[in-house]
C-alpha cells in the first residue's frame, strides 16, 4: 500500500540546511498497525506528513496504492487525501461552532455527498462511538475524550485506507487516552492501515510493528516482514 524510496527532505533555517528526513525507504502493508517513535526532531512528524500529502519530499518517491504521488499536483493531492487518507491529531481541531453531528458530517458535505447519505452515516458513525447522545452538543460541551471520539469519526467518515494519528492521546488523561487508542485499533482491525505517532512507549508497544526514528533515519524497524 505504502513505498517510501529515497525519501529526503530539508528545511533551511537561518540560511542552514536541517535534514528533517535522510534517505528514508519503507513499505507498510494494506492494515498494518505500526507505531513511529524518537525524541522530539527526530522526523517523526515531518514523515506523517510526507505520508497524509500534506508536504513534499525534496527527493525519492512516494507511492500510495500503487501511485507515485510526488508528481501529483494540489488539485490531484487534495482529492487523494479526501479519499484515501484519514488524520487524528493531538489537537482536535474540531469546528466550535459546529455540533457533534455536524464536524463529523463535514468531510462527506465537501465531497458533494447527498445530503440523506450523509445523515445516515453520521448517525451510524454517532452509534459507533457512543456519541448519539452528544450529536447536537458543539465541541465546549464535550469532554476530552468525546472531542476526540467525535475527530476520529470524521477522520473516517469517508472510509479511508489510512488513518494517520500524530499524538492522539496527547491532551487526554490517562483513561481517555486508553479509550481512544482502544477505538483506533478496533478501526485497525477492520482493515484500514494504522500509523500513530507517539513519544509515550508503552502506548508504541502496543503496535505490531514499531519504528524508531533519530536525526531524520530509521535505526529500528521492529516487526516488519524483514525483522520478523
């Protein structure tokens, strides 16, 4: 599903050169469950977001379900997001002004999906998560845990192949945090690739296969089909 070849990308700071990725070569199966880990400026993030398209590599080729994405433009980009890719993040960034029910409905809604579509799949997706009874409620009336709950069911109302999760459990106790890793890999299970971001490593552990990154390289890939 996912080819990761000769992946570089740099940033220029103050006129220097920081290589936030070297050289990086990965593949990740449709539905695997894999855990990216490395202190703080390791790449970790700047290698989710090569993978969700949301930047470029300066070198090497990126192919998702069998297209090189690198030479797509914006346009082409945006719509392969839409379609195939589903992000969690630290930050809810769910819309204030909008209900439960109308942040999950969002994504379907820019799609062009019809409106009595949409509404049965918010109400299932709603069901799901334990939120039926939190549909109108905007995002300041709900708790940590269900703000993320109701991120994560808009992560997937399109039905992606793959979920990107950068910290999820970041801004939740301990308890909301379970729930949400708890419902992310029940997602996983179902078929869809699951690649989280974490600093925390028990929660990388429980992945069934676990990337270590430092200075922009991978120096463990612990579980994949080579390592096993």
């Amino acid at each position: 599903m996912i080819e990761l070849t000769g992946i570089e990308r740099t940033f220029w700071v103050g006129g220097e050169p920081v290589h936030a990725l070297r050289t990086i070569n990965l593949t990740i199966a449709g539905g695997e469950y894999l855990s990216v880990m490395g202190p703080s400026g390791s790449g970790k993030s700047t290698l989710l977001n090569i993978l969700g398209l949301l930047d470029r590599p300066n070198r090497g080729c990126y192919r998702l379900d069998g297209v090189e994405t690198t030479a797509l433009d914006e346009e082409a980009r945006a719509l392969m997001r839409q379609q195939k890719i589903g992000f969690v993040f630290q930050v809810f960034h769910l819309i204030p002004r909008l209900s439960a029910a109308e942040n999950i409905a969002l994504p379907m809604m820019l799609a062009g999906i019809p409106a009595s579509q949409r509404r049965r799949r918010v109400k299932e997706l709603l069901a799901r998560f334990s939120l039926s009874d939190r549909a109108r409620h905007r995002p300041a009336e709900l708790s940590g845990g269900q703000q993320q709950r109701v991120a994560i069911a808009r992560a997937i109302a399109m039905q992606p192949s793959l979920i990107l999760a950068d910290e999820p459990t970041g801004n939740l106790d301990h308890a909301s945090g379970r729930e949400v890793i708890d419902v992310l890999e029940t997602l996983n299970r179902q078929g869809p690739t699951l690649i989280l971001v974490t600093h925390d490593q028990e929660l990388g552990a429980r992945a069934r296969r676990r990337i270590e990154m430092r200075d922009g390289e991978i120096l463990v890939d612990t579980g994949s089909d080579d390592n096993s």
